[in-house]
C-alpha cells in the first residue's frame, strides 16, 4: 500500500504555530490517518479544486495530487474564518 506524502505550505505551518499545543498535535495526527486513502477522510470544497479535512471546529484545506502521492496542505483555522477569501 503507498502512501501519500505529507507538505505544508508556510502559510499552513505560520497557522499550525499560532494554534495550543494540543490543537497542533490533533491536527498533525488527523492529518497523517490521511496518508493511506485521503479520500476517505476529506470532502471537495465546492467550486474549488481542494478539499477539507474537519478536525473538530477546525479546518485543514489541502490538495491532493494522486499521480505524485503527495498531500499539500494548503491552509488551516477556524471554521467560521478559514473560507473567507
């Protein structure tokens, strides 16, 4: 079975910084369950091409290139904040 790499963007990392301790490592940790089947665990964003992994009232947008086995982890924060552009 392959697994999907994982990169984060500098934005994600500057926001995966300002996040407790606790919230960093459930996020990372949801994050890496993605690396085996990331479709099981994200949904599409409409109208965009990335998708979204919910990690309790957080948000993590990513994309997910199959033909490279890579996640790229676009952004993260709040959800009331995190899809406003």
């Amino acid at each position: 079975m392959n697994m999907y790499s994982i990169i984060f963007s500098d934005l994600s990392l500057k926001q995966l910084k300002k996040l407790s301790k606790e919230l960093r490592l459930r996020i990372i940790s949801t994050i890496k369950r993605c690396r085996i089947r990331p479709y099981a665990h994200v949904k599409k964003i409409v109208e965009s091409p990335y998708f979204r992994l919910r990690v309790g009232d957080y948000r993590v947008i990513m994309d997910i290139c199959d033909n490279k086995l890579r996640i790229f982890v676009i952004e993260m924060g709040h959800r009331k904040n995190i899809y406003r552009q």
